[in-house]
C-alpha cells in the first residue's frame, strides 16, 4: 500500500490497514477471520474504534448524514451487528453505551451528549 503522502506498507496475511487521509496517520493491526469476512456476509464489526468512526462508517452504509459535535476521541468501543439490524436498532445500542445520544432523523445521524 503507497499512501498519498509517500508512506508505503506491505500488508501480511491476518493484517488490516487503517489510513487517516486528514492526519495522514497509518494504523495497523492483527485482524480476526471473523473481522476480515464480516464486510462480505453485510455484517458490522467495530473493534477498539471511536464514536465518530464508528458514526462516519454507518454514514456511508446506510447513506445518511453524520451530524455532531466534537465527539469524546478518548473512548473507543467494541460491538458486532448483524447484517439484518435496523439503523435504528444500532443506533440504541450505541446510545446505551456511550455518553451520547444517537438518533436517525430523515436522512441524518445526530450525535449529541447526554
């Protein structure tokens, strides 16, 4: 993998490259099977990853807006869903779990401190 800004990383079986296109920032990381598949059978695995990760990639699989404040860069957050669960439904969960409001309003996501 060549990055926009001259970095480049080779990539092994069993690893996962995350690329901050804004920091420029390469994270990389051992991936599980289930983690490397999950994207293929539709389902959603978030593994040590923060809120607004989190928000940014429901965005774009449910073609919504993200609308929030600065989020918490603290916290990250582990949860797995099933392919045939509801916006609605993950954004629940995620409320429960965090100190922020999640909610589905037309066609955005809103985040908002509890």
């Amino acid at each position: 993998i060549n990055t926009p800004v001259g970095h480049s990383q080779v990539l092994v079986p069993g690893q996962q490259l995350s690329f901050n296109h804004r920091t420029s920032q390469i994270n990389l990381r051992q991936a599980s099977g289930e983690e490397a598949s999950a994207w293929k059978d539709g389902n959603l695995i978030f593994t040590d990853m923060k809120l607004v990760e989190i928000v940014v990639i429901l965005s774009r699989r449910f073609n919504l807006i993200p609308v929030h404040s600065p989020l918490d860069t603290d916290t990250e957050y582990t949860v797995k869903f099933a392919k045939d669960e509801s916006i609605e439904h993950i954004l629940s969960v995620l409320s429960e779990m965090s100190n922020y409001t999640l909610n589905r309003e037309g066609d955005t996501i809103t985040v908002a401190p509890k």
